[in-house]
C-alpha cells in the first residue's frame, strides 16, 4: 500500500510568511509579535493548529457572544399596545401559518401589516410551523398579541441565531476564504478577519438584541459577493434577487450590481449572450420567489376565498393607475391584486421622508429648516433626484472598469449615497453601508493601518448612531461590552491609540489629516456619551443630545461615503491614466518651449 503523502502547502499558509499588518519584527531577532489584541488571541493558532479546528471554535465563540447578547431586552419589550419589532417578527409568523396566503398582505394592517417581501413571509411561515409545534399559544390568532412567554422568547432568539448560521455565517467565511485567496492573503490572517467581520458590533446588537432578522438578507448579499467574485455571475444574480426578495433594503446595493453586470457585459467587448443569460436568469429568481404567493392567490379564488379580510374592497391606486380596465373576475386578477399589493406594503413612500431621527441628510436639515412643510411627492423627487446624482460617480466607475475586486467599492459606495440622501431611511439601515467594508478587513492590506483605522472608524461611528435607539430599548450594556470589546481587539479608539500614534502609525500609511480627523469624531463621540449620561437636555429641547449624534453621525457618514467614492476611482486605474495624460501633454508642452 502507498504511504500516505500529505497535502502540500500552499506559500501562503506558512508560517514564516506573515503580514506586517499583522506581526511586527522584534528589533535584533527573527521572531514577530502580534500588531493587536485579536490577533493577540489567534497567535498560537498560527503555525500549527489546523483551519478545521479553529475555525469551529470561532464560529463557537462568536456564536456565544450572540446568545448571550439576547439575555437583554428587545424592542417594544413591555410596551404596549404596539410592542416593538420583536411583536411585528412573531405577529407576522402568527398570520402567516393561521390565514389564507392570498390574505398575507392585507390582514390588519394598522397592527404591524406584512410590509416586507414574500421571502420573508415564507421565512415566518415556516418558524411559525415549527414554533406552533412547541407551543401553539405562542401564534394562536390574535389571541397570541404581545404574548411575552419567556419560552417564547428563548425560541425566538434561537431562530435568529440558527438563520444566521445557516445563511449569514456560511456566506462571510466563503467570502473571506475568496477575497483572501484573490489577494494572496494566508489563511491564518484571514481567520483574524474573519472573527473581526463576525463580532462587528452593529449587526449583533441589531439581530441579537434589538431583534430583526438582517443576517438572512445579508447573507444573500455576501453569497453573491462571493460569486461574483468567483466569476459566476448567474448565481451572484440567484443570490442577490433572494436579498431583494427578503428585505427590500438590498437595493441599496442594486445599483452598484446593475452597473458590474452590465460593465462585464460590454467590456472588453459586447456579450450579448451573458446579458440575455444575465437577465434570464434574474427574471426566473424574481418569478420563483413571487410564485407561491401568486399561485396561492389563484388557488385561494378558486376555493372562493377573498384577499380583503374587511368589507373595504376598493381597488389599490397602483391598479387605479394602470392604462387599461381591470375585470376583478378574470383569472389574472388575484395574482395582479397580490403582486400590485405586496409592492404597494413593499415601498411605503406614504410614510414621509423618514419616520425617526436618523443621520442622514434629510434628517440633517430638517433640525434647522422644517421640511415636512414641503409637499410629499416633491420631496420624494428630489430625494430621487439627489439619490441618483449621489451614486453616479460609483455606478459609472464599476461600469467602465468592471474589475470583481472592485465591487465591495462600490457597494459600499452606493449605499452611503442611498443612506445619507434616500427616502424613508431607518437608523438599522447604516448596517448595508457597513457590510461591504468591513468584509474588505479580509482583502489584500485590508487589516493594516490604513484599511483597519477606516474600517473600524466606520463602523465605531455607525453603532454610536444606533445608541439612541438602543437606548430605548434598555440596551446600554451590551452596547458597551459588544463596541468596546470590538475597538479593543482590533486596537481602536478609545481603548487604544496605537493606530495613530503608536509604532504603526509611523509606517506613513495613515496621513496628519486623517488622524486628526478620526480622533476628533472619536472626542465627540466619547464628550457625546458623558453629556447624555449626566446633563439633562433643556425641556424646551428634549431631543437635544438625539440632534446632536444625529448631526455628527451625518458629517462622519458622508466622510465615509468620499472615501469609500475615493479608493473605488483611485483603484479601478482611472486616475493613472489621467495622471498619464497629463504627464504626455506637459511633456509636449515643454518640447515646444524648447
């Protein structure tokens, strides 16, 4: 029998290949010592502990961090007669086991209506299936309203935990083994970043504490990603119509994919093959996703059951505005009624510019010129208008220089644009502008002073903007442990300076402007904290400290949004040539001087 030959190593995985991102040289020896805390803890991981063996004890760890952050409270936690996003997830798992699905969309809507795509009314209908199993008291309908069983909510939490890892989870660690692989990154590095990408404190204190469901969508969005990246555009198109069809808030990442896919469809040369195939294949996902609730409209007609739960029957103004007659007895009536319905609760533009106070643009100028005294549709123009002239630069950028490296980019790029300048932004939505750039703390230099002083300042500004709807919901100390703990592991302000004025910031990588500019926002930040903690706000201006994180939030954000614009044009190669240009013309200039 042949001996067993093991399978080689790859360079990168040595262990005397090692970033100085990560490790410093000690002076007069060989040996290195770790940059930061996390990678502090991951250092005897490095040489000879297989991936197979560390990887499980990190998805273990962060794993218990999440568990344990849902000990706390949770949105509209004793709050009634509303309750909270917790009620809104559990009321939608009530309607959708216990009514028709033709019914989904219009059963009470004034009492958290389904106003969310039909991915996740069939996530809800199957969590409700199995948790009706447990304890059918926890859905019975309408009886179940603001039902706070401590079972209820140990169950609850556990099928945020277990979506995440089935769908969140597996995503980021292909994604991260991807951009690694891309950049020639080592493996243990790469597990540095990915237990930075999995403890980014926004999303866990959102999911795991506030409670929602974001890592589903998420994850979607990380899936395609990642098969972009691979060079399998069809599935990348598969995964990101299951984010759109989950949560609408994906788009803020459309435009930035349009442009890639219509970029690797038209450079070098025109495919009009890949773009049939492009577009093929998005329709198809768009009409598996759409099917079972059109279908069991059609069904549900058949059995004489009636969409309308009320004896309001009156049509929908999106079927109003149609260029020709609707006959409610035709067959395609039930399936265009749900379709024209599940748009209308998809997109509520009737809400207003934005419901609570976030830190972003409109919320920004409304604190010193009232703008609810314009009328809606022209403020939806003009955010529309805004909008699009926002993430232009990035959509065109992607487009002529369709590089995969470049996608996270420009994501990251259109999202900022979407969240400073879009109609009915929430506080929970900073976490899409946040997922494509901490995923690059995985890319090539992604965990060295530059990358990891911008990165980590993105999302320290980001969870702050949260504090005050965490604050509300009794959420200050998992706040605090989640955020520091994170600043401190990745040796961030203010639990270290290191970054910016230790021996990494003496490599150059990070200019005077820049550091001024993060420790200013770090000052506000922690001044912000000590003044809401113990300065009352004066009682003609109760929100006072709100208007302020809100106002600082938005400047950070849109610093945020310039660089992310920035390194997008600067590393598609625009700029060289350019610069190239240039350089020929005044070359020539000089010629004919002479």
């Amino acid at each position: 029998m042949a001996s067993h030959k093991p399978r080689r190593r790859r360079k990168e995985d040595t262990p005397d290949v090692m970033s100085r991102d990560i490790a410093r040289s000690s002076q007069g020896t060989s040996s290195s010592s770790p940059q930061f805390p996390l990678a502090s803890f991951l250092w005897p991981a490095k040489k000879s502990v297989s991936q197979w063996v560390t990887l499980p004890l990190i998805l273990m760890v962060v794993g218990l961090f999440r568990w344990a952050t849902g000990f706390w409270g949770y949105s509209g936690f004793n709050i009634p007669p509303m309750h909270g996003d917790f009620e809104a997830q559990r009321h939608w798992m009530e309607i959708t086991t216990h009514l028709p699905i033709s019914q989904w969309y219009f059963y009470d809507l004034p009492y958290w209506g389904l106003d969310y795509p039909p991915l996740t009314a069939y996530h809800s209908w199957l969590l409700g299936k199995i948790g009706s199993i447990i304890d059918p008291r926890w859905f019975a309908l309408e009886r179940s309203r603001g039902y706070e069983d401590q079972l209820l909510k140990v169950y609850m939490r556990a099928t945020v935990l277990v979506s995440e890892y089935f769908v969140y989870i597996p995503a980021a660690i292909i994604l991260n083994r991807k951009l690694g692989r891309m950049r020639g990154v080592s493996t243990w590095e790469g597990l540095v970043a990915l237990v930075a990408i999995l403890m980014q404190p926004a999303t866990i204190l959102i999911d795991h504490a506030h409670f929602q469901y974001n890592t589903v969508m998420l994850g979607f969005v990380l899936a395609s990603i990642s098969s972009m990246l691979a060079g399998r555009a069809l599935w990348g198109c598969v995964f990101f119509v299951g984010a759109l069809c989950y949560k609408q808030m994906a788009l803020y990442y459309a435009p930035a994919i349009f442009a890639y896919l219509v970029g690797i469809c038209m450079v070098p040369k025109a495919n009009v093959g890949r773009f049939l195939a492009i577009a093929l294949v998005t329709i198809l996902s768009f009409a598996i996703n759409f099917a079972p609730l059109l279908l069991g409209s059609i069904y549900d007609q058949y059995r004489d059951v009636s969409a309308y739960t009320t004896k309001e029957t009156a049509l929908l103004p999106l079927l109003t505005s149609l260029p020709f007659a609707i006959n409610e007895k035709a067959w395609y009536f039930p399936p265009l009624l749900q379709l024209t319905q599940s748009i209308h609760r998809i997109f509520p533009f009737a809400r207003g510019l934005f419901e609570d106070k976030v830190a972003n643009m409109w919320c920004a100028i409304h604190t010193f010129h009232k703008l609810h005294n314009y009328p809606l549709g022209q403020m939806q123009r003009i955010s529309t208008v805004i909008t699009l002239v926002s993430i232009w630069p990035s959509t065109m950028t992607i487009s002529l220089f369709p590089y995969r490296e470049l996608l996270p980019w420009a994501m990251a790029s259109t999202a900022w644009g979407f969240f400073l300048c879009s109609f009915q932004v929430h506080e929970k939505s900073v976490l899409l502008p946040l997922l494509p750039m901490t995923i690059l703390l995985g890319s090539e230099r992604g965990l060295g002073t530059e990358m990891r002083a911008w990165i980590g300042w993105a999302n320290m500004l980001g969870v702050w903007t949260l504090f005050p709807l965490l604050k509300r919901d009794e959420l200050r100390m998992p706040y605090g442990v989640l955020t520091l703990l994170w600043a401190y592991l990745l040796g961030l302000p203010p639990t270290s300076l290191s970054l910016y004025f230790g021996r990494q910031s003496k490599n150059g990588e990070l200019k005077i402007i820049t550091k001024m500019l993060h420790l200013a926002f770090y000052a506000v930040m922690i001044a912000w904290h000590v003044g809401e903690a113990f300065i009352p706000p004066p009682e003609d201006k109760p929100d006072l400290w709100v208007v302020l994180n809100v106002l600082n939030g938005f400047a950070g954000f849109g610093v945020c949004f310039i660089w992310c614009n920035w390194q997008l044009i600067l590393r598609s190669g625009m700029m060289e040539d350019y610069f190239g240009v240039r350089m020929r013309i005044e070359a020539a200039d000089r010629k004919k001087k002479q």
